[in-house]
C-alpha cells in the first residue's frame, strides 16, 4: 500500500505539472489568437483605401 | 495524504473542464480566422485584378 | 481508505489520458495558427506592390 501511496504521489505531482503546462500553453495559444485579430483587421484596414480606389 | 489526493484531483477535474472550454473557444475563434482569411484574400485579388485593368486602360 | 487509495490510482490514470489528450487538441491548433500566420504573411506580401503603387 505504501507503495501505491507513493507511487499516487508522484504521479499527482506529474499531473500538477502537466496540468501547468496545458495551462500556460493554452494561455499563450489565446495571446496569438488575440495578435492574430489584431493582424486581420490591420490588413483589412490597408485594404479599404485600396478598395476605394481601385473597384470603387 | 490520500484524502488530499482525491481533493486535488477534484481540482484536476475542474481545471480540465476550464480547459476544455477554452479550447472549444479557440477552436471557434480559428475557424472565425480562417474565414476572415478567405475573405480578405478574396478582396485582395479583386483589387489586383481591377488595378491590372486601369493599368491596361 | 483501501478503497480510496485505489480509486484514486485509478483516477490519477485516467486523468492523466484527460490531459495528455487536451495536450494532443492543443497541438492541432497550434498548428492551425501556424497556417493562419502563413496565409497572413501571403496576403500582406501581395498587398505589398499594390499599396506601393497606389501611394507612389
């Protein structure tokens, strides 16, 4: 039983890491999301003068 | 110490929910991307084709 | 006790296939927005001359 209680612990504390991990990786997966919005309505911007222009 | 075990797993479990429905968020926000992508690549090409047209007028 | 130390084991298990797979999901939009980042990088470029010739 001591066994399994020990073996329980390390894995608990692997979890914890790899729970972590996930955490701040799906954080950081959220910033490009947000970068990437930014981008497109950046691009869509410098295309409304060209629009304007060009197919009126 | 198993008790906290349990207890900390509960926590695990809920983190994961979170998680899944952060996903299910992204997920929804790429396919958003994707098509904003489409569309402004279509919008690119109109304009290069009218200004290929004024250019030859 | 007993019970509770093999339920927990077998919890431990489980919840380490529960991340491993929200891992894996993670990896696939990851690479989601790699391609978004690259078509984006693709249409600024043929913005590019466009823009240049309207301004100059």
């Amino acid at each position: 039983w001591d066994k399994l209680l020990i073996s329980n612990n390390h894995k608990i504390i692997e979890l914890n890491d790899a729970v972590k991990k996930v955490k701040n990786d799906q954080q950081v997966l959220d910033q490009e999301l947000e970068f990437i919005a930014t981008q497109h309505k950046e691009l869509e911007e410098s295309l409304a003068p060209l629009e304007k222009e060009f197919v009126g | 110490e198993t008790d906290t075990h349990a207890l900390y797993m509960k926590k695990v479990e809920g983190e994961l929910t979170e998680l899944r429905n952060r996903h299910a968020t992204a997920s929804s926000k790429i396919l958003e991307h994707k098509r904003k992508l489409a569309e402004l690549s279509h919008r690119i090409l109109t304009i290069i084709v009218k200004q290929e047209c004024t250019r030859k007028v």
